[in-house]
C-alpha cells in the first residue's frame, strides 16, 4: 500500500510546484471552510435608479479576488450629480462566519454621504443608516453557514459636489472573513465626472 501512495504524493507535489504560486489575491478553490463573497450592481444616477434592471447586471457573484478584477462598475457621470450602487455580501465558506466591510472614505470631491441597509431606489428616511461603520471598516454581519443561504444587502449613495470634469475616483470595498484573515473579496464602484 505505502508504495501505491508515495508515486501519488509525488505526482501531487509535482504537479503543485509545476504549477506555480497562486496570482496575487486569488483564493485557493479548495478553501471552502471560510469564503467571502460580495458583489456590485449600478442602481442609478441622481434620484432614484430608473436604469434597474438590465442592461446593469451585478457583478462579482462567485468571483473571489481582492483586486476588484471582473467585480469593477465603472459609471460616468455629471460633476455635481450623485450615484447609487447595491452591494450584496455573503458567507459561501462551508463554516458560520463574521463578514467585516471595509468601505471607502470618499475624498472632498466624491462624498459618502449614505450607506442604507437594503436596496432603496430613492433615499429613504426610515431605512438603516451604517454609513460611518462603512467607512470605518466596522460594519459586520453574522452569517450561519453558506447551505443556509442568507445574504445582505446595503446601497452606497456617493455624490460629486465638485465642478471638476475629468475627476475619477475608485471606491474599493473589500469584505474580509473573520475565521480565515486571507478570505477576502473586493468589489470596485469606479466614477468619472464629465
């Protein structure tokens, strides 16, 4: 038997050397015990998301990186006007998990100025406000584990009150897994003024 496993091992080994190292913020897809998994939808420009649904598909379900590649919305728009986006985030690790987002500050000319659990088209007074949790990267959720099926879902309304056309500004949102530090996942809200 021992001869039969050690041929094995060495062609396992073999193989993983031959390989390579895994690209900077790729997970392994044998990591299922802790997995991170968040993704991003255009909702809409100024008041209200009249673009939803289609032809603006969320992006990033089951895509699992920390550079935002294949999970990136980039949108122009009206250097003064405001943006809407919806994020979801879910546990897809195989184990109950604490899922942290860290959002983005935003800058003088590209303002966070709500962060609302739920999808809302327009701004809404009674919807639950994390928007500093967002920004300080304590905003978390407790999630059973991923056969259970729950998600959350918030929307991240940033406005331009600059008269600088030209202007970008990359809002980068990564959420990180409290039982496995590496299980990350980074959406990206990319906006142009014009």
């Amino acid at each position: 038997m021992r001869r039969r496993i050690a041929p094995l091992l060495a062609l396992v080994v073999g193989a993983s050397l031959l390989a390579g190292p895994m690209p900077a913020g790729a997970v392994s897809a044998g990591a299922v015990d802790f997995r991170a998994d968040a993704w991003i939808k255009l909702c809409g420009l100024s008041t209200g998301c009249t673009i939803d649904p289609l032809p603006h598909p969320w992006k990033g379900r089951d895509v699992i990186n920390t550079t935002g590649a294949r999970q990136t919305i980039a949108v122009r728009m009206e250097d003064g006007e405001g943006v809407r986006f919806w994020i979801t985030v879910e546990n897809d690790g195989d184990q109950p998990d604490t899922l942290t987002v860290d959002g983005c500050r935003g800058t003088r000319r590209f303002v966070v100025n709500a962060v609302l659990m739920g999808k809302h088209k327009r701004p809404d007074w009674r919807a639950r406000n994390v928007t500093e949790r967002f920004r300080d990267g304590t905003l978390a959720f407790d999630f059973p584990p991923s056969s259970e099926g729950k998600k959350k879902v918030f929307t991240l309304n940033i406005i331009a009150p600059t008269h600088a056309e030209g202007v970008s500004y990359h809002c980068e949102i990564t959420l990180r897994s409290a039982g496995r530090w590496a299980a990350r996942d980074t959406v990206v809200a990319t906006m142009t003024t014009y």
